[in-house]
C-alpha cells in the first residue's frame, strides 16, 4: 500500500502501472492479485488510507482551536512537502487526478473533497459559535468558507506543483495562505518565510 501512495502521489493514477507499483514493493505482479482486483481498487484504498492520516482527517480529532486550524493551512502551504523533501503529503494522492475521465477515481475524488468539507465545516461551525471567527455560525457562510479553503488549498498546491521556479512557487503557496489566514481573521507572522508555513 505505502509504495502505491507513494508512486500515485508522484506520478497519478494513469501513469503508474502494476508492474512499477509491484516492483517498488519487491513483491510479484501474481502477489497483487491475491489483495487486489484492480488498478482502480488499490488506488480506492490508497486514497481512503492516506485520507484517513492526512492533516485534514487530523484536524477532527484535535482540539476546537484556531491554532489547529492555522496549523493545517501553514503545514499544507509548505514548500518543502511540494517539493517531496519530506514525504508526500497524503493529499497529493489527490492533485494528479483533478478533471480525471475516469468514473471511479472522479468518484473517489467527490467522496474525498465532501469528507474533508465536512470536517472543515464541523470545525468552522464550532469556532464561529465560540466567536474565535470574524463570521457568523451561518450553514450557508460555513459552506462558502469551506469551500474557499479548500479551494484555495488544492488550487494553490496543483499550480505550484505544475511550474518550475522555486521562487514562484513559494509566491503562490504565500499568496493562499495570507488569503485563508485572513478570511479567519489571523495575523501570518510577519518573519516567516513566504510557503514556508509559519504562522501565529
């Protein structure tokens, strides 16, 4: 599983093959088989796996606080994950199949992007009604916010990922998090480095 998230992370779905999946696993293409039916059912699990650690699946189990919340923006704005110095996040299962033709992996995708509203949206609500947010506990300005962050997070992450200047990069990851930071009503830090995370 760990060597498919990885190569999936990397590469996406249509690009990795069987073979390359097994062989980075040192185990037979025969071996597969015996786990799984398919490409697409293996990438399934992959994805509900790497889900279920992934920072925003994280978030639901911390406290209600803005510090956890800023936490997930500035360490998923993070240039070094980008670039796969550290290893890839497990949302970047995610980034190489936006706009896939096919069935299943859309799918799993829409599965994906309304569990991680969800869990915004739970901690947004319970914010907002604790009044640590510049926003009313309103369902429909909770749904907007949401779907800004997250829009901002997965748009911000696949345009860096698809160009070359490290520089630029950094620039974009920069510009979503002040535009997250500051829709919640948080001041960024002003000696951290742009999309290097850092934030109060």
């Amino acid at each position: 599983m760990q060597s498919a998230t990885e190569l999936f992370c990397r590469h996406g779905f249509d690009r990795v093959s069987i073979d390359q999946i097994m062989h980075l696993a040192r185990m037979t293409r025969g071996a597969f088989y015996a786990y799984f039916e398919s490409k697409e059912a293996l990438y399934n699990e992959s994805v509900h796996a790497t889900l279920r650690r992934s920072r925003v699946a994280r978030l639901a189990k911390a406290p209600f606080s803005i510090k956890h919340l800023t936490a997930l923006v500035t360490d998923y704005l993070n240039l070094c994950d980008l670039q796969h110095a550290n290893a890839p996040g497990p949302e970047a299962v995610l980034f190489n199949e936006i706009g896939s033709e096919h069935a299943e992996i859309r799918q799993v995708y829409e599965e994906a992007y309304a569990r991680m509203r969800k869990i915004l949206e739970t901690r947004l609500t319970a914010l907002a009604r604790l009044g640590r947010l510049p926003f009313a506990a309103d369902r429909d300005i909770i749904a907007q916010k949401a779907r800004a962050i997250l829009a901002s997070l997965v748009g911000a992450v696949a345009i860096a990922k698809s160009i070359s200047q490290e520089d630029e990069q950094r620039e974009i990851l920069a510009a979503a998090q002040r535009q997250i930071l500051e829709m919640l009503g948080v001041e960024e830090d002003a000696g951290a480095q742009p999309g290097s995370g850092a934030a109060r």
